[in-house]
C-alpha cells in the first residue's frame, strides 16, 4: 500500500510541476500537435456513436453546482448533437462521500460521477468501482496525464491540469484601505484580523455548516510542518508508527483555527452558514478573508471581475508555504454505470477542441490538451505562479497522502468549533477512527 501511496503523491507533485510550466509558458499549444480521432479538433465535428433518446446520470456535490461540465448550455448541446440527456443528481455536500459509497455498494450506479482523484482513491475505492480510460481517444492529446491517474492509470477526465492552491483568501481593496500587508505568521494574522474587525467587517468567513471547510486550514498547515520539520510523517502515520495526536504542532495549529473563532473574528452563525454564501459574502465586502482555495477566487470573478481578491499561505508560523491540493472536479465513469457508451461519449464531446476550448477560456484553466490554448492567466493566478509555484514555495496538502475517507475528521473539526472537543481530543478521535479505517483497508501495520 506504502508503495501506491508515493505513486500517487509523485504523480499529484509531477502535475504542480506542469502547471508551473504551462502557465509561465503563455499557454501556447503545441504545435502540429496530432489530433486523436474521434477526440475531434474540428469545430463542428460530430461524436460518433449511438445513444439517441437515452438519459444518463451524473452525481455532483451541490457544492460544485458551478463546475463547467454541469453549465446547462453545455448540456443542451450535447443533447442537441446526440440526443442524450444528462440528468443531474445533486448530492448534499456534506454526505457527498457517504451517499456515493451507498450508489456503488448497491448497484444505483451513476453513469458519471464527478469527485476528487486523490479522494476517490480513498473514499470510494477507485480500483474496484471505475472505469479504467487509458483507451480513451481524448488521452493521446493530453499532456500531463498524471493529473488524471493512479496506479499507472488513467480514471478520470478534465480539460484542466491546474491543481487548486489552498490558503488564505483576502480581498486586497479592504487591505489597501486599512494600509495591511500579508500576514507572515500567526500573531501578524491576528493583529491584521483586530485592524479588519474595528474597522467594522467580519475579517474571517468560516462557512462550518459543510464540515470540509473547517479542514483547509489544517491540510495546508499540517503539510507544511510535516515538510519543514519531519518529512517522513506520513509515512510513519500510514504505517501505525506515530498517531496523529503524537504531534504537538498538530494540536497547536487546530487551536489557532479556534482562537480565530473564540476571538470574534469570524462569522457568529459559524456552524449554520455554508460554502454557497461565500461569493456573496465578498461580493457585498461583508468579509475580508476566508481559509479557502484559489478557486473561490474565480467564483467571485465571475461575478465581479473588478474584485480584486488574492491568496496567501496559511499564516500558522512563518514562511509557510502555499497549500497545493490535489486537482479537483474530474469526472469518473463507474464500471457499473449503467450508459457506459453513452458516459464515454459525453466525455469525447467535451474533449473536442471546439468545446472544451471555450471552457477553457472562461475558466482560465491551464488546458491539458495539446490543441486546445491556454488563455492569458488571471492577475491572481499569474501571482500565485510567480510567487509560490515557480519559487518552489508549494506543499502538497494532506489530502495527498491519506488512504482513507476523511469525513470523519470533517466532523471532529466541526465538533471542536461546536465546544464539544478541544484540539487535543480532536486528534484522539481521530486517531480512533483512523485506525479502524486503515483496519478495515487491510492496510499492513493496523
């Protein structure tokens, strides 16, 4: 399992490499670059194949309602080119996990399903529930095909090989107003938050209802202790050689989120607002910071693209590094999916270059496809290569190196924010309910 393990980490960590290569390139594609047939880079082709009348399914976390694969003019035009409909089945964000485990366990199989791949290699047990799609013609045209596999395969699908960075969201109009810079450590972050909080705004959006925001901060934080002072930590965590609560700093950093919080600084109603408020928070400058990815950053430029928001490390001690997660949002094909050819066909049309380059362009994704151009990168994603990619000031976050569901941990984060443990008795819990997963995974040592 050890073994599978860095094969993923590497694979992720090779993909952060690209997006840094791609973005400072300008994006040009490359040329002469051959085009897979059926993956179709003529505007206009058709996807070959049948299917016509036929409806397939695709489970999404209400979270991720604004993916691009689910824009309803994308659907409709698929459905006008092929005559398949796609019918979405919008999951709770926070049993998102939970309810897709059911799906697969009882055969209500989704024709796609679109997941995390570092957590669908845990959560849902990849291997043996999707589909295999090294075969798939949209593949030859990829150029950083790591992103999308595991174990030496492909499972998944995106237009995007830009990995999320995670960190510390601020709107930097606020900041030049009051005269504050980016914070370098903990105690600067505080006096930052006092500064933002007097002058009348909640400094910290902490959205709690959905239980896996409260882990942001400690994905990063945790990282990147483990990189700076004991880089063979997860290994020994993964191998039943140290517990989580055996690290101190571990507790320390979930008593900073706390502090945050037990300090006025963040919204009162914590455990009743949700990640789907975010962008109107911002929207309206009812917050200044929020620990979230780069890519509330681009949900809040869709809708304002004069909102000046940018991103910094979490600032748990100094010179943290910038949280590199995982990519996110692919699309997955059960081997039970109940459509496959018609799922598989859905996948070729948002391959061709006439489709997926328009996504591409609105999004301000690095393509991942040779013939398909990469746009000029938005002000604070070109920051964020400048600053922390290309200087090598990223961390892989945890979600990179755990075998198991972490919904789990999601809700022990909750509890802490609810008065019912301390950080301390967070890492105990956890550490319980670790166990028993990696248990139940076989995994050698547990």
């Amino acid at each position: 399992m050890k073994q599978k393990t860095k094969k993923i980490a590497a694979g992720l960590l090779g993909g952060l490499m690209a997006v840094s290569l791609a973005a400072c390139g300008g994006g040009n594609a490359s040329p002469g670059a051959s085009t897979a047939a059926g993956g179709g880079g003529d505007t206009g082709s058709s996807s070959s194949g049948g299917g016509s009348g036929t409806t397939i399914e695709l489970a999404i976390s209400k979270s991720s309602q604004d993916s691009a694969f689910v824009q309803q003019d994308l659907l409709d035009a698929f459905e006008k080119e092929t005559g398949i409909k796609v019918n979405l089945q919008l999951l709770p964000a926070e049993q998102t996990a939970t309810v897709l485990q059911t799906k697969l366990a009882v055969d209500e199989t989704p024709d796609i399903i679109q997941y995390n791949l570092a957590s669908a290699t845990t959560d849902l047990n990849l291997e043996r529930n999707f589909e295999i799609l090294d075969d798939e013609p949209w593949v030859s045209r990829l150029e950083n095909k790591e992103v999308l596999s595991a174990y030496g395969h492909v499972y998944s699908f995106h237009v995007s090989q830009d990995t999320g960075m995670q960190g510390v969201v601020y709107n930097k109009d606020i900041f030049d107003e009051l005269g504050l810079s980016i914070p370098n450590n903990f105690e600067e972050f505080l006096a930052v938050c006092e500064k933002i909080k007097a002058a009348g705004i909640t400094p910290v959006f902490m959205p709690y209802k959905d239980n896996w925001a409260a882990n942001v901060w400690p994905a990063a934080a945790f990282a990147d202790y483990a990189d700076k002072n004991e880089p063979n930590l997860f290994d020994e965590i993964n191998s039943n050689k140290k517990k989580w609560s055996d690290v101190p700093a571990f507790a320390d950093i979930l008593q900073q989120q706390y502090e945050v919080y037990e300090k006025g600084y963040t919204n009162g109603d914590l455990l009743s607002d949700s990640y789907d408020m975010a962008v109107g928070k911002f929207l309206n400058k009812e917050v200044a910071m929020m620990f979230m990815g780069d890519w509330l950053i681009q949900n809040v430029a869709d809708n304002d693209p004069n909102m000046r928001l940018g991103l910094f490390p979490i600032p748990y001690t100094q010179d943290a590094k910038l949280g590199a997660s995982p990519l996110g949002g692919q699309l997955f094909i059960p081997k039970k999916a109940k459509h496959m050819a018609e799922a598989k066909q859905f996948l070729d049309y948002v391959s061709r270059k006439d489709v997926a380059q328009p996504i591409v362009d609105k999004q301000k994704y690095v393509s991942i496809f040779s013939d398909v151009t990469t746009p000029e990168l938005p002000e604070y994603k070109q920051e964020i290569v400048d600053n922390y990619i290309t200087p090598k000031k990223t961390v892989l976050t945890v979600d990179a190196h755990m075998l198991v569901d972490r919904s789990e941990l999601y809700r022990l984060l909750q509890d802490e924010f609810a008065g019912g443990l301390d950080a301390q008795g967070v890492l105990t819990a956890w550490d319980e309910k670790f166990a028993q997963l990696m248990k139940d995974k076989e995994v050698e040592g547990f």
